[in-house]
C-alpha cells in the first residue's frame, strides 16, 4: 500500500510503500478492548487499603452488657456493623496486572495501526524536527496542518526542540517508536508517523 509523504509545511514530499502485514490487518474491536484493559490494568498503583477487623487498634471487651440496655447484643467495637468499625471486602494493596501474551501485544499494535488507515486518519511525515523549542510556531503549523488532535511517533528519539515546543500544545503528544502503544494511539484523532518511525516499526513487529 503507497502514502503519500508530507513535510510540515503541509506539501507533498514523496510516496512510501507501507507494509500490508502491519497496516492492512483486519480491525476486531475485540482485540483492541483486551489490549487497551491490559494496558489500564497495568498502570493502576492498586495502593488503595482499608482496615480488616484484625487491623485495627481498639479494644477487644463487649461494647456494653449483654441484657438490659434494649440494645441489640454486640461482641465487638470493631465488627462491621459498628461506627469505626472494619470495612468487609474491601480493598487491599495488590497488583491488577494479568498476562498477555507478545505475540497477542503485536497483533493489538498492528491491529490499531490499521484502525488509523482504515480511518483515513494515518499521516506520514518526512521529520518531526523544528529549528527553535518555539510553541507558538508549532501551533500555527499544526492549525496549517489540520491537526487538532494528534499522537507523533517518532523514530529511535524525538527531537528535542519538537519535544519542547509541543509540551503545552493541548491535544498534541509526542513518543519515540519504542513508547508506541494501542491505548494513545486510539485516544487520538491522528495519528502520525515519521518516516524513521515507519522503518522501525516495521522492522519492530
């Protein structure tokens, strides 16, 4: 499949010839779901605790007499049904990581990737550079451009000016190859794609 080149100048460049096995997979939404919940599973801290009944400081005594108080009967300050008292089935510090297989993580990255030029939202850039760290100069070439919503990936590294002058750029985000994922590039409209990063993410996967 040949794309169209473009510079940031918004002019055509040259052609590339993009291989099929990578963007031309057939889209199953069922595969992008479990790649993405692998992904949010695998960045939750999962600190959140609370206090079982053998946690906590307080005394062990009866609350109050059994009979004679027209209370209910009580063992135990801490039981659950007591103010203060433990929490049942609550959550404790633990991973929410699971497995998934390489082989599966590389379907889900081609999978995506053909989403975008399925979608016709697959840009193809010569370089991803700037001269300045100047964020008012990349705005006004990515409103030339078109491109409100954008992820740039980009080959080995990312230039440091473009890295610079698109931190406060609302909308836009910018990885090397290697930080390429499913979960970014579904979150953003475009996607685009140096012609390094089409090299490497070929030879990649």
């Amino acid at each position: 499949m040949k794309i169209d080149v473009i510079s940031l100048e918004n002019k055509k460049v040259s052609d590339i010839e993009l291989n099929d096995a990578i963007f031309s997979v057939e889209v199953r939404k069922d595969i992008l779901n479990r790649v993405v919940n692998w992904q949010l599973a695998k960045r939750q801290a999962g600190t959140h605790k609370v206090k079982r009944r053998g946690e906590l400081r307080i005394t062990k005594a009866k609350p109050f007499r059994q009979k004679g108080t027209g209370n209910a009967r009580q063992g135990f300050k801490g039981a659950t049904q007591m103010r203060g008292g433990a929490t049942v089935h609550g959550p404790v510090y633990r991973s929410h990581a699971h497995d998934l297989t390489k082989k599966f993580r590389k379907l889900g990255l081609k999978t995506a990737l053909s989403a975008k030029v399925a979608e016709g939202n697959l840009i193809i850039v010569d370089s991803a550079t700037l001269s300045t760290p100047s964020t008012k100069g990349l705005k006004s070439i990515l409103s030339n451009l078109g491109w409100k919503n954008a992820l740039v990936i980009d080959g080995e590294s990312v230039n440091d000016n473009f890295a610079l002058a698109s931190r406060n750029i609302h909308g836009l985000d910018v990885l090397p190859q290697i930080g390429a994922n499913v979960y970014d590039i579904l979150k953003h409209e475009k996607l685009v794609l140096t012609t390094e990063a089409v090299t490497t993410l070929e030879g990649r996967l």
